[in-house]
C-alpha cells in the first residue's frame, strides 16, 4: 500500500462549484466606497481586542509592525495574518529614517520583514516609513511600495475615544487611507465606532494592498501612495483574484474546448451564479465527482449509506462519488476525513488516474521521468503514475518541467477529462 493517503489532499464540490454552458456577463464593478484602515506601532496590548472587534465587522486592515515590539506579542503577529489581515512594515525601531544611512535603512526594513516572513511567509510586504518621512535614499532602499495616509485622527494627541471617532469620520473620503495606532485603548474604541458609522454609510473596508488594486494601480517598489480614489476603475473583490477569468471573453480560452466538451457530458457543472471559473484550483472532491461521472457513476450510487468520512456528509452533493473513488481504491483519506476542501496537486490527480487506469485495464508498460528536470521532485509514490500519464499524454508539463507539487485548474482538469475519455 502506498504512502499517498496520507499526504493526499481532497476536496468538496459543492453546488456553488458547478459549471454552466451559458457564458454569464462579467462582474460588474461594486460601485461603492473603499476605505483602507490601517494600525501602526503594534503589536500591543489592545491588538487582540481589536482583532476580535475587526471580526465581528467583517473588516480587513493593516497592520504596520514596529519590530521591536514583536518579542512582547508572541503570536499576535500569525493571529492578524490568520484573520484575513494584510501584515506590513513599519520597520524595526521607528527612527526617521531621512536620517540614516541606506545600509541603516535597509537594515531597519529587514529586520522586521524578518518577524513578518516567519509569521506569514515569503511576499512583498508593504512599508510604512515613521512619520510619513521618505527621501530619495529611503525610496531607492525600499523593497516594497511605500504607504503613507491621508486621513489622521492625531489618536496620539488625542486619547479619547470620541474624538478619535469624529477626526476619522470627518476625514473619511472614497478611497482614503486612514491612520490609527492600536497601542491606545482609546484608538481602538474610537477605530472601531468609526468603522460602525462609515460601514452605514456604505464603505467597504479593505487592506492596503486590495483598496490600490481595485482601484487599478499596480503598486511599484519605492513609490509613495497616499490613497486611492475612485478614478474610473472600481473592481470588485474577484475581479482582482489571481484566478480570476473574464467569462465574457471564455471563448478565448485556451481550454474552451475541453470546458465545453466536459460541460456538454456533464462531467463538469456550474456554480451557483452560472459561473465557469475556469482558473480556480481543483479540489480532490471535484475531481472525485468529476470522474465518478465520466466513468458513468450516478448521485444514487452507494444511497442509503455512510460515506466513512468524517467531513463528508451523506446529503453532500460529492458523497456518491467519494463512496466510489474510496471503494475502488482510487482516492482515500486519513485520520478518518476525505479532507473536503484541500486542493489537489498534480503528482497526486496523476497516482489517482494511474489507479483508474490500472483498474479500468489501459495501464501500459514502459513511460519515464527523463523529459522533466524536475524530475527529483516528484513524490516516490507518485513515479509510476506520472510516468504512465506522460506516457499516455494526459498530463503534460511546460518547459521540461512537471511541476508535482502545483495545483490544476478546473481548464486543466477538463483537458485532462477530455484526453481520459478519448484514450
């Protein structure tokens, strides 16, 4: 038995993930008012409340970290990154930097960057310079774009928590960055009852990093933005996905064929809101419903009983096709859950097709690793059924590499379906 369950992701389709024939309109943009808070000088002693307060509004901020402060916080940083929160820069002891050197620079932006990696991972992380103050030595030594605001409450001034709320509310335009410091009790209270308010009067807030986006700008390394007004471009939240597809324009795509072949046999349905989502990753249980159906299992198969999975209901649309794919061998779990909703890579969806193939009898001799350079990164497990689907050309890789630890889009998922069912 091989050691692939183990380390095997899977995933749940449920209805929303279902394809369409019908190409809908494009999103059209939200039209409403963005606003991006942001908080300096933190972690802090009210960070957590604040955390808890930001929840309950469905908000998303900024934080700008001091790094000096980091060791007296411990997790709080993995705590505003786990709520959906952007993590950023403030550097690490909050000197002017107009008046260092720029080693002294870099070293005050790294050292924090370094707390911001370990508690979030490798990305760009965006900087806020102490007291706005970026020269021409500051914005060369920069490794990110540079924010600074442009509606201050003086929270630091003024620690009364009303006042804090009324200075942001009579700041507060579409597209503004606003200012606050979460080492105040009273910023936090003034934050958040200003957040209620603006929230009634429409405003959506969102990170630093997705208000520039939506707005259409593309943030650039060293370059001081300020906010980010509605300039004729206002992109909703998907629109500014990295898996994101204009559907208007799914014709284009390179696997329209494939999409529309899977869509045609029902191999592949649409989602709730008659989209195709062509870019969004492939999920274990899609795949499981998806080839359960190609090889002609039914909703009813296995009606009546248990999956055998903890976190895959009877009543789930994908249950059928996970009680199919455990029987026969082709997809399991571990620590008794199928793991509904992890995505599947492409050295696991390549063991699970070479399991399909064995059994269904068109398993052939011979297939090799040589072609990739990428060889030595595939799982030892997975050899034999990336070798066979080389082979057989229903998974092929790009520029000499297989990339076995990537993720399949549903697009590739239906070329793959599509070069299954013709073998």
């Amino acid at each position: 038995m091989r050691h692939f369950w183990k380390s095997t992701v899977c995933g749940l389709l449920a209805a929303c993930l279902l394809f369409v024939l019908a190409v809908p309109a494009r999103a059209a943009s939200s039209g409403g008012k963005l606003a991006a808070i942001t908080f300096d000088d933190g972690p802090g002693g009210y960070t957590e409340a604040l955390l808890e307060g930001l929840a309950k509004r469905n908000v998303h901020a900024t934080f700008f970290i001091s790094g000096y402060r980091v060791s007296s916080y411990p997790g709080v940083l993995k705590d505003i990154a786990a709520g959906g929160h952007q993590l950023a820069n403030h550097t690490y002891s909050h000197a002017n930097l107009n008046t260092l050197s720029a080693s002294a620079v870099r070293s005050e932006i790294s050292k924090t960057r370094s707390y911001l990696v370990e508690a979030a991972g490798e990305q760009t992380y965006y900087i806020r310079p102490p007291y706005g103050n970026a020269n021409k030595t500051v914005r060369t030594n920069a490794d990110a774009p540079l924010i600074c605001w442009s509606v201050d409450p003086q929270d630091w001034k003024y620690h009364n928590a009303d006042t804090v709320c009324s200075n942001i509310l009579s700041g507060a335009y579409d597209g503004c960055i606003i200012l606050v410091h979460d080492i105040y009790k009273t910023s936090v209270e003034g934050a958040l009852a200003a957040i209620d308010k603006l929230q009634a009067k429409g405003y959506e807030f969102v990170t630093v990093h997705d208000l520039l986006l939506r707005r259409g700008i593309t943030p650039q390394n060293g370059v001081i933005y300020y906010d980010a007004k509605n300039k004729g471009v206002n992109l909703t939240a998907e629109e500014i996905r990295p898996d994101y597809y204009d559907e208007t324009k799914l014709s284009q795509h390179w696997a329209y064929a494939a999409l529309t072949f899977c869509l045609e046999n029902g191999y592949l349905t649409k989602d709730a809101n008659g989209r195709v989502l062509p870019n969004h990753a492939i999920t274990r249980g899609d795949f499981a419903v998806a080839l359960g159906r190609l090889t002609g299992v039914t909703e009813s198969y296995g009606a009546g009983t248990a999956t055998g999975f903890s976190d895959v209901a009877e009543t789930d649309v994908c249950a059928p096709y996970v009680k199919w794919a455990s029987g026969a061998g082709l997809m399991g779990g571990y620590d008794g859950a199928f793991h509904a909703s992890d995505l599947l890579t492409r050295e696991q969806m390549a063991e699970v097709l070479f399991r399909y193939l064995t059994m269904s009898g068109k398993a052939q001799p011979g297939g090799s690793l040589d072609s990739y350079q990428d060889a030595a990164k595939v799982a030892s497990w997975a050899v034999d059924g990336v070798s066979l689907c080389t082979k057989l050309g229903i998974l092929q890789g790009s520029n000499s590499l297989f990339h076995p630890q990537a993720s399949l889009t549903r697009a590739e998922t239906a070329a793959i379906l599509q070069r299954l069912a013709n073998l």
